[in-house]
C-alpha cells in the first residue's frame, strides 16, 4: 500500500502538470493582435498558417485532456479504495505497469484483449 501512496502522489503531480499545459495551450490559442507582413499573399498565406497552428494545437489539447482524464479516474479510484485493480477483469494490475503508467486502468491482459475503434475508444477484440 506505500507503494499506491508514492502513485498517488505522482498523480496528483501529473494532474497539476496537465492542466498547466491546458491553461498554457489555450493561452497559445488567443488571437494575436499583430499581423504578419511581407508575403505577396497576405492574408491567405496567413489564414492557412493559423488553420495549420489551430488544428495541432486542438489535436494537444484533446490528448492532454485525455491524459487528464485517465489521471482523475485513477485518482477517484484511489480514493474509493478500488485503485490498482483492472477495470475490466478486477484483478490487481501489475505493480510494473502501475509505476510505469499510474493511471494505468487495464491490467495488461485486458489491454492485450482490446484494440482502438475509428474514435480510439478500446473495445474489446
């Protein structure tokens, strides 16, 4: 159990990290008030850049979500008591895999038994 103590408190710390990065990516995300200048095609040349900056900041942004997301619920499972069991099967999830992914929710055969769909949700096989 001090060992779920150390993965917790490397939780909390990631949640806080994560959403730092949120706060930051969003922050990123306000239109500037300067124009760029000197490309003959102005503004078109612009639009695409920002579309272009847009779309990979928003793909971050959900994987940070994402991230954010697996770390809660790992969070919430700890304070119901029920954290390092499998989701799926409810047995222990390794202790290897939990240091090497706390958030981990799946012991490694259930995620063996899974793949992604088209909207990378796990289902399983």
């Amino acid at each position: 159990m001090a060992k779920h103590t150390e993965l917790h408190e490397k939780l909390k710390s990631e949640k806080t990290e994560l959403l730092e990065k949120i706060e930051q990516s969003r922050a990123r995300g306000q239109p500037s008030a300067e124009g760029r200048e000197g490309s003959p095609f102005g503004k078109r040349e612009e639009g695409a850049d920002e579309a272009s900056e847009l779309e990979k900041r928003l793909v971050l942004e959900k994987r940070l979500i994402e991230s954010l997301n697996d770390v809660e619920h790992a969070l919430e499972k700890y304070e119901a008591g029920t954290y390092g069991l499998c989701d799926a099967c409810g047995q222990a999830i390794e202790e290897a895999r939990l240091e090497a992914i706390p958030q981990a929710s799946l012991c490694m055969s259930c995620k063996a038994s899974r793949v992604q769909d088209a909207r990378g949700e796990w289902v399983p096989k």
